[in-house]
C-alpha cells in the first residue's frame, strides 16, 4: 500500500465548514483502487469520512472495519455490490451507500468498467 499525504495548507477549515481543494486530501492505492480522503474525522469530529474513488472490474478491499468514522459511497460510474451483515445488495450508478462505522463490510466491482465514486 502506497500512501501521501498533501499539505494541509490546501485544506481551509473555519467553524464547522471545511473547504478542501481538489489537489488536497491523503491519497493511497491498494488493493487495485486508489482513493483520494476529502473529509476525515480530522474534519468532521469524528463521524464522517468522505474519499474519491476508482476501483478496476473485479476489484475491492477484503472484508474491514472503520471504527471511528462513519463512510458513505456515492456510486458515479459502475456497478458496485456492497457487502455487510445484511448480505451482498447491488449499488449501480447513481447509488448512495451509508455504512455506520463498526460495520463489518466490503465491496466488489461487479461490472466491465472501473467504479468511480467520491468516498476521481
């Protein structure tokens, strides 16, 4: 796993509003998918993370657990299934995924074309 990590000067908080620009962010590639994080707990005091997305046909992380924040997938290209407790359930273009953090999940990208989502 490759990870960086841009300035946080790129990042303008006041308040309870963020404004990330789209250079900034923490960036990594694993697992086949790079993923830019826009929004951490850093930003939201815990209970959200937010990130840009690509993951290649066939793709997706093993099984995991975020245990301090909650994140959600907006699902802009692709069809995405999404694993849980509750079983696989599809995400197709369009979909909004919430998972609470704690949640045992994972996803797959199902289709011919790469996902791409913001949580690029």
């Amino acid at each position: 796993m490759r990870t960086e990590t841009t300035p946080d000067s790129m990042a303008t908080t006041h308040a309870n509003v963020a404004v990330i620009t789209p250079e900034a962010g923490r960036s990594f590639a694993a697992f086949g998918s790079t993923a830019q994080f826009k929004l951490e707990g850093t930003h939201t005091a815990g209970r959200l993370c937010l990130g840009l997305a690509v993951t290649p046909p066939g793709g997706g992380p093993p099984p995991h657990v975020h245990h301090t924040d909650d994140e959600v997938f907006i699902v802009v290209e692709g069809q995405l299934e999404v694993w849980s407790d509750a079983g696989w359930m599809p995400a197709p273009a369009g979909s909004v995924v919430y998972l609470p953090r704690g949640s045992r999940h994972t996803f797959r990208n199902t289709g011919e074309t790469r996902i791409r989502n913001p949580a690029a």
